[in-house]
C-alpha cells in the first residue's frame, strides 16, 4: 500500500478551486461508454463519499469551492490523498471497485481519528470531514518514472534519426532513408524497457492492475469553521488562541500505520514484512535493522519477500548473514532499489 497525501498547487501556488482537479480526474470516464455501469473493473467511475455515491463532478467542486471560509489565498483550500493498493493487494480483494470503495470509507475514520482536535467539546469523526473520493483504473508512465528515464537515451536517437529522415525527404540533406529507418527499428528493440513488445514511453499506459483512489478532501471541516489540515507539521500539540487552549495537529505516523492495519483486518491479508509500513520506517531510520530483520524471516516468507523487492526492480544478491557484515556490503548497493519497492509496496511517509 502507498498512501500520499498532498496540498493542490498550480505553478507554485495554491488553486483556488478544485475544479481543474475534479475535471483531470474525470478523465477516464471520457473515454468509456456511460451506459458501461455493471462490470467491477470496468465502467464508469463516479465520486462517493462515506454515505454518498454517484456524486457528480459539479456537486464536487461546488460543495469543496463552498467550503473555504476564513482561508487565506496563499494557504491551501483542499488536499488529495492517493491511496495505491500494491499488485498483491489488489488480487486479495480482486480488484473489486466494492472493496475498494468499503476500504476507502473505513481509512476515513482513521483519517478522522488521527487529528489532535476537538469540535465542540468532541474528538473529530469522520463526519466531521468533508470529502469526495474517486476510483481509477488505469496509470501512464510519467517522464519521472524510472522506464522512462533509463529509455530517454533510445528515444533521444530515435528523435534525431526521425528528423534527419524529414530533412532528407524534403531534399535540405542527402542519405539513405531505408538504413536510417531500420536503425530506429534496432533502436526501438534495445531500449531496456518494453511492455508487450514495445519501447516504454511517457504517457504509455501501464499494464496489470492500475487500480487506486483519489480523495479530495476539503481543508475546512464539514460545518466550515475548523480548520483541519493534514499537512500540518505538528502531531499532538497545544496552542493559546483568545485566551483558549487549542489542541492542533496531525498524526500522519498514525494514520498511515492505521490505514494499514485496517486493509488487513477488513480483508484477512497476511502481510509480508517487506511491504509493510514498519519495514519502511526501520528501513529510513535504521537500515542495519531492516536487512536483519529481512535475513531473519523464517525461509518462506523471506522467499516472498525477496519475491516482492525483485519484482520492484531490486537487486537480488549474495547477502552476507553477518549482520555487520550485512549493513556494510548491501546497504549502499541496495539502497535505492529498495526504496522504490518501498514506493510502490508500501505506505509512504
């Protein structure tokens, strides 16, 4: 599981709608047939909330717009919470837009039960929180995404190759266009990343399951007169407002580490300790740890989790069971590829 949650911004500031959110996020629907409504992996997908469904775009960003008094231009209005099942979790539940939905809904309390505030006398509650949700199915590979960078080489020669091939068809340069194509061709087939048989580009769709939600998630409470913000940088605090004492803060510690334990307990997943939340946090703060637990997991389900991390791009190797030894020789090695598997099999942090 990885789970973001961020401030929307546009071009470094802080959007005063949500508008262009809600409409990017509509995106997938534009492409299907509306009457498509009965498979659960497929078809329209419409925003929900804890008690709401098929929520329309407008009602969206009429309701999160609405909601933001007392806010300052430059401070956020809204955040977005990505929750992105792994591979493994997503066969658990078998990809079932249902579940995911019921998943959604239950973090939402944990969401709502990691704010160090009170409304009226009372901890948060979810229906304290405004929010809308949204279902996706599919994702693009991004110019940052690893396949992308490590093919950008390919695709550099690819791109100069098609332009000298434009000169020479318009006469401005002498060559041999049938050479320069197959050129491309070997070009195109040696780039280190394909999916089904082609070169991966920027904006080429993923294959496998791509399911995950979006949650817009107003920064003003439901009655639009506490500010409740996820972004804040303290967990559980204290603070003197006209003369009151004021709790404040957010646990995202908490929170992720709910969120987690919620998707186990609500679908009977037994987790491995390479994608779990603890793994991410040992591995950040204490990398010596981390490898030893790894190396001390009874033999199957060290298999399932070097299964895990090779899959995520790491480097299986000759592991010293020395546990000095251990820190020394594998942590720089493995440091980086271990980090994306944490990205993608993982909450983050």
């Amino acid at each position: 599981m990885y789970i973001t949650i961020t401030a929307q911004k546009i071009d470094g500031n802080f959007s005063q709608s949500v508008g262009d959110f809600v409409a990017y996020l509509e995106k997938e629907n534009e492409q299907l047939d509306p009457s498509d409504l009965s498979s659960d992996k497929a078809g329209m997908e419409h925003f929900f909330n804890q008690y709401g469904e098929q929520i329309s775009a407008e009602e969206v960003t009429k309701a999160i717009d609405k909601n933001t008094a007392k806010l300052k231009k430059r401070e956020p209005k809204f955040y977005s919470i990505t929750v992105s099942p792994s591979t493994r979790e997503l066969r658990q539940i078998e990809n079932n837009r249902n579940a995911l939905k019921r998943y959604t809904r239950r973090i939402m309390k944990d969401y709502a039960a990691s704010f160090n505030r009170e409304i009226n006398g009372r901890k948060v509650t979810v229906d304290d929180i405004l929010y809308f949700a949204k279902i996706e199915h599919q994702r693009t590979f991004k110019g940052t995404d690893k396949q992308v960078r490590e093919n950008q080489p390919f695709a550099n020669q690819i791109l100069e190759l098609k332009h000298q091939i434009r000169r020479i068809s318009e006469g401005k340069e002498l060559g041999n266009i049938q050479r320069l194509q197959r050129k491309i061709g070997r070009l195109e087939h040696e780039a280190p990343h394909q999916q089904n048989g082609k070169r991966v580009v920027q904006g080429m769709k993923k294959e496998g399951n791509q399911s995950h939600v979006h949650i817009i998630v107003s920064r003003k409470d439901i009655s639009n007169s506490v500010s409740l913000s996820p972004g804040s940088k303290y967990k559980s605090s204290e603070v003197m407002m006209n003369g009151k004492k004021v709790k404040r803060g957010f646990d995202r510690d908490s929170f992720f580490a709910k969120a987690e334990k919620t998707f186990d307990k609500t679908f009977g997943y037994k987790r491995n300790y390479a994608e779990s939340y603890r793994s991410r946090k040992d591995f950040l703060k204490n990398p010596k740890l981390y490898f030893s637990v790894l190396m001390g997991l009874p033999a199957n389900e060290k298999a399932v989790a070097f299964k895990i991390l090779g899959k995520s791009g790491v480097p299986i190797l000759n592991i010293p069971t020395n546990k000095v030894q251990l820190a020394i020789k594998t942590f720089k090695r493995l440091k980086r590829g271990v980090d994306v598997a944490m990205r993608s099999g993982s909450i983050g942090i």
